[in-house]
C-alpha cells in the first residue's frame, strides 16, 4: 500500500472511531445503566419468581403430606404410612433443590448488579478515550482504536469491515436501538 493510501486509510478510521465516539457519547449514562440492569435483571427476577412459586407449591404439598400422617395414625387416611413417609423425603429433597437452585438464582441477580456497574466503568473509560482522541497523536489515536477494534479488513475502493470488541459492540447497539426509537417516534 501507499503512503497516500495509508493516509487515507488512517483518516477513514479516524472519521469512522469519531462517530463512533459520538454515537456513545449521545447515549445518557443513567439510560445506560438501567438497560444494563433491566436487561440482566429481568430474566433472573422472572427465574427467581418461578422457583419460589415452586417451592411454595412443594410446602403446600409436604404440609399436606404431613397433615395426611396425623390421619393415618388416627386410622382416617386411606395412604399407607410408609408412601406417607416416602412422599415427604422426596417433598424435602425437591424443596432442598430448590432452595440451591434460589440461591444461585439470587446470586444471578447480584451478578446482573455488578455487572451494571461494569458497563457504567466501561462507559467511563470510552468516554475518556473519546476525549483523548482528538488531541492526540496518530499514535495515540491508534492505541485508542485499538482498545475498540476487534478487526479491520479493508476491500478495494476503500470498503472497510469492522469488528468491534464486545463491549463497544453493545454501547453501538444500544446507540442504534436509541436512535431507531427516536426515528420510529418521529414518524
């Protein structure tokens, strides 16, 4: 390649990171965070939910057990004692299951907190670079595009194909989604 090409090159990706920049810099923190947060949330709230609403279940379900014991030592129940004694440990075996399964439940809702956290850090740190980028030397302005890019492949006439890193590729996604609302509201 030329110098003239890789100077061309340099400035598209330069424009390109720039808007880029932009398109992050546009989306509020707050907003940022709460979709975070709602989105890693949502999925464990509603897992969490349905498991406690089974371990309701199974101790409606043990306390009749035991109910139906006290009726089969009176001699009213028509179940054995032994299948009584059987249906119990297996009601306690599940609501121990259970439980664990809650337990990892809630620890994924934790998760989902300090992941929202993570992002907001991340945030941060692409902000900083945005405002590092345009003082800097092309250098700098390429050690910060790196910190972004997974991958450049570049086709005749100047097509580029980007891959981003995960992480930018949600802030763009976000961005996009944003942007689509705002489009889909206006009309």
């Amino acid at each position: 390649m030329s110098g003239y090409a890789v100077e061309k090159v340099d400035r598209i990706m330069e424009q390109m990171v720039m808007a880029l920049f932009a398109d992050i810099k546009s989306i509020p923190e707050q907003e940022l965070i709460t979709h975070q947060y709602v989105q890693r949330t949502n999925e464990h709230l509603a897992t969490l939910s349905q498991l406690q609403a089974l371990k309701a279940q199974k101790e409606k379900e043990l306390a009749s057990y035991k109910s139906e014991v006290y009726k089969s030592i009176q001699g009213k129940s028509t179940w054995s004692q032994e299948l009584l004694s059987e249906l119990i440990q297996e009601a306690k075996v599940e609501i121990e299951k259970l439980d664990a399964e809650i337990n990892t439940a809630k620890a994924l809702v934790d998760d989902a907190d300090k992941a929202a956290k993570d992002i907001k850090e991340q945030y941060d740190r692409i902000l900083t670079w945005a405002d590092m980028f345009e003082g800097s030397t092309l250098e700098g302005k390429k050690m910060i595009m790196w910190q972004l890019i997974e991958k450049v492949r570049i086709y005749r006439d100047y097509q580029f194909e980007v891959d981003l890193k995960p992480t930018v590729k949600e802030f763009k996604a976000l961005w996009s989604k944003r942007s689509t609302q705002s489009t889909n509201g206006a009309a």
